[in-house]
C-alpha cells in the first residue's frame, strides 16, 4: 500500500469537514485533521501504539472527576495550557503577565471582607497579603473583582479532599476605592501535582518529576477589562526553573518580606513573626 | 506578548520530553508536542475553545466504559484509524486489503463448528458465509483462527445491550485442512454508530451522518502471516460511497448471491431461500 493511499484518506476526511456549517468549528476541524494525521504519518503510529494512546486517553477521562481535572493536567504538562494562554494574549496591552489557571479554580468561592484570614486553621507561616488592582494606566480599578486560592501546607487544595467542610485558602474580595485587596493566608509550598494518574505516569516515562514551584493563584476581573488569570510564585523556592505545567514567568517571581515577632499593622499578634507579599497588579482595557 | 514566546515554550516543553529514556516514546511525545502546538496556534485557540475541548475530551472518556469505546469512534470518524491501519500496511505484499477494527470486536467469542448458525434466533434474511483463507502464494492456511462478528437487524452489536445473556451474531471458527470456514448468519443491515454521545454531537455540528454500510466484520490469523483484521460490505448497499468511519475499500465489497426457496447443500430447509458469500482471503507472510 502506498503513501497514496494515506493521502487521500486525508483529503477524504477533510471533505467531510469542510461542510462544517460553522466556519470557525470548520477551521478548527480541518486543522485538526490535518496535523493529527500529520503526527501519524510522521510517526508511523503503530495499532499497538494506537491502541495504547486509547487506553492512555481512557484513563484520563475516567480520571477526571469532581476535584481531578486529568485532561488539564494532561494539557498542562503538555504545554498547551500555557500555549493557550500565550496565544490569547498575542495582542496584550502591557500589563500583568498571565498563567495557567489550573484544575483547582472554582467560580463560587466564598466573598470574604478585606482582611480576611482564607487559611485560619491551617498550619503554616503566615503570610499577609497586600494587593492593588490597577489599569494599565496606573488608575486603580475600584470594585475589581479578586479570586484567590492555593495549596495548604501538604501541597494541596480544599477540594482534593473529599471529606472536606466548605472551601479553605481560597476566596473572593472585592477591592475598595483604591483598588486594595488584603488577606491573610499561610506561606504556600511547592507541590507536586496529582501524579498517581496515567498523566503522573506519563511523567515518569518521560522522566520528568511532576513538581510545580510556590505559588498563589489570582483571578482578577474589572468593568472595562481584560480578566486576568495568573499566579505570584515566592522568590528563592526549588523548582522556578522546572516547573512541570511551564507557568513561571520571571515577572511574576515575587519576593516576601519577613517581619520580627510581634504585631501586624492590623493588630494581629505573630508571636512567630509574619512575612508580606504587596504586589500591584495591572489590567488591559478592553 | 510576540509569537516567540509562543515559540520559545514550544522549545522548552520538547527540551524536558527529549529526556525520555524510551527512543520510540520520546519519539512519539516530541512529535505530539510539535503538532499539538501547531495545532493550537494555526487555529489561535482561544481559552474558551480549550475549555470546550476539555470539556468533550471528559465527555468522551466517561462514555467509553463496557460495550461502548467513544475514544475509538471519535479516532474512527476522524480517519485515525483507518489512517494507522494504511500505515501499518505501507509494506504490505499483495493480500486481502484491511480496514477497521471498530469497537465492537471482543477476544474470547466462543469457537463454534464449521457450519453453525450464529445468527440463531435473531430475525433477518439467512446468509451462509463459505470463506476460504490463504496464503499470498495461494495455498490454503488449515487451522487458520476466524474470528466474525456482525450486527443485528437494528444494527446492534450483542455487546450493545447491556442485559444480553451471551454472545450472539459472533463467533470464532478454525479453518479445516483446505482453509474452509462455513458459517450461517443474517444479512448485516446498514447502521449507524452509537451517536447519543460526545462523537454523535460532532458529526451532528460538521453536517456528517453517522451511518456504516451494511458489513460483516472478520479478524483472521495463521501461523506465520500477518493478522488481517477486515470486513466485507455487501454490494448494492447504502452509504458504500460516505462510511462514516472511512472503511470501505473497493476490493472488500462484494455480491451476495440469492438462492430461491428450498432446501441448502448443507440440508437445512430454507422455505424463503437464503443468500450465499463466497470469498477467498489471503494473508500477507510475515
């Protein structure tokens, strides 16, 4: 059998795609079909190894349930969340740099006022957090809304746990009239992501170590602006330079500040000292 | 943000999978990676496509459980899979040509005799298969491993209904000494693939029908030759010239012959006569 035949069985497919009433599901179809037969042809995929990405991409469907998104990570570790992300930002304004957002966001975190501690109950070193949401022109963006959520001290979020009560290091605030958010939290560790999946062994086989750096995730939207999704990684941690989803940006490597025992400006007692995390965050317009 | 960061992390993923220890694997997973981000940035995929991908991904994979593979149909309506079945024939010498395997292909049928009547008890129009199985150079595989399995009149396979008792309109026969299986079935109807799922919403939004021509399934294999996994369609049928899943060749199609009521060689009585299919098969040495 010839090469021929390979050819237009692609053609073949193409043909039926290109009826596609949608003519953006049409691009994405053909596109589609294109380069996954590209990577088979190129490839000389076996049956066997077909077989095997069927039983892999299985896997990961029956893998992903409430709080274990498996086909994210999967992109994640594959770079295409990252990808994504870039693409959707070719025509970015300057303003903060976005990453990925993760498996763990959810949309309906508890509103908590300024000041807020989202990791009460939690062991760790705390962290204060001082947060200004601005425009790209510098003008603080009243109102704007802020999600934020991270890892607890074992490196993972409120809802891997199955048995949990309510969300935990994760919240909503609303900026007041100069753009400011304050929380409280714990100093977050670097993780590993969930690697006892077929994406965790994945990794392994690629020889990769499924580790992700520190870091705190913010979902920040205002009236006129671009949302935006990104996190702030804690200078000096192990892994800024491997990190297995691709997300660091040197811009968004933040460095904490320690504080000698006593207490907080807003007159918390640290008995063990506290550290601060102030970052100013900026939004393109619309 | 330019295309070269888009690029730039195109490079740094194929840097951390070009440490996989596996040639083949790393192979595999550096031209993943490569079209897969081609892929992403030819289409300029936006975030919420991404998210619509995942999401049909999760979809697809919660679908595939007992009697119902979605990640198959899905590879099958594509051309994945008759492309990897070309593939796998580039070298191919002359022989029977090959097409899908399908979903609906199970390992341990029952063996049944030459001459037994699969289709028992099930309606439709009887059809006595005489298969004759070879070598390329034309001598008769004996003992040869016949595995069919076929449709019923509402186009289900037995594996399709959940509360079956059995296996039926399948089964495995051995080749005797002249390489001769004989088998009693039904005519196989067209049908449609299973399109309540994620696959069907596809060829819904694409304009495609999920319809396969009328078909009955063979996976034969002998001592020394390739395994030919094939069908043959019924000539004269419907949707030989748009098989959903891209199956049909010209060589595999073929002409039943009609026999007026009476009694047939192998003396069953057939008071509304019945159909015979004659074909010889040739496996290709290994």
């Amino acid at each position: 059998m010839s090469h021929d035949v390979e050819t237009e069985l692609t053609a073949a497919v193409s043909a039926q795609f290109a009826r596609t009433p949608d003519p953006r599901l049409r691009k994405i179809l053909l596109a589609l079909t294109s380069h996954l037969h590209a990577f088979a042809r190129e490839t000389a995929l076996t049956f066997k190894e077909w077989r095997q990405g069927v039983e892999f991409l299985t896997r990961v469907g029956h893998m992903s349930r409430d709080g274990r998104q498996e086909f994210i990570l999967l992109s994640d570790v594959l770079g295409l969340s990252m990808l994504v992300d870039a693409i959707e930002h070719r025509t970015q304004e300057s303003a903060t740099e976005s990453t990925v957002l993760g498996p763990f966001f959810v949309d309906d975190a508890l509103t908590r006022p300024n000041g807020a501690d989202i990791g009460a109950g939690h062991p760790g070193d705390l962290l204060l957090v001082n947060a200004v949401v601005a425009g790209a022109d510098g003008h603080p963006l009243a109102d704007a809304d802020v999600v934020v959520w991270q890892s607890d001290e074992d490196g993972r979020y409120d809802i891997q746990y199955p048995e949990r009560d309510g969300y935990f290091l994760r919240g909503r605030f609303r900026a007041d009239a100069q753009g400011h958010v304050q929380f409280w939290t714990i100093v977050p560790p670097a993780y590993p992501i969930p690697d006892d999946g077929p994406v965790g062994d994945l990794l392994n086989a690629s020889d990769r170590h499924p580790w992700r750096p520190a870091h705190v995730h913010f979902h920040i939207s205002a009236a006129g602006h671009r949302t935006l999704v990104t996190h702030l990684f804690v200078a000096g941690g192990a892994y800024l330079d491997s990190d297995v989803v691709f997300g660091v940006k040197q811009s968004l490597v933040v460095d904490l500040a320690q504080h000698a025992p006593g207490t907080a400006p807003d007159g918390r007692a640290c008995p063990a000292g506290w550290k601060t995390l102030d970052h100013r965050f900026q939004l393109s317009a619309l």
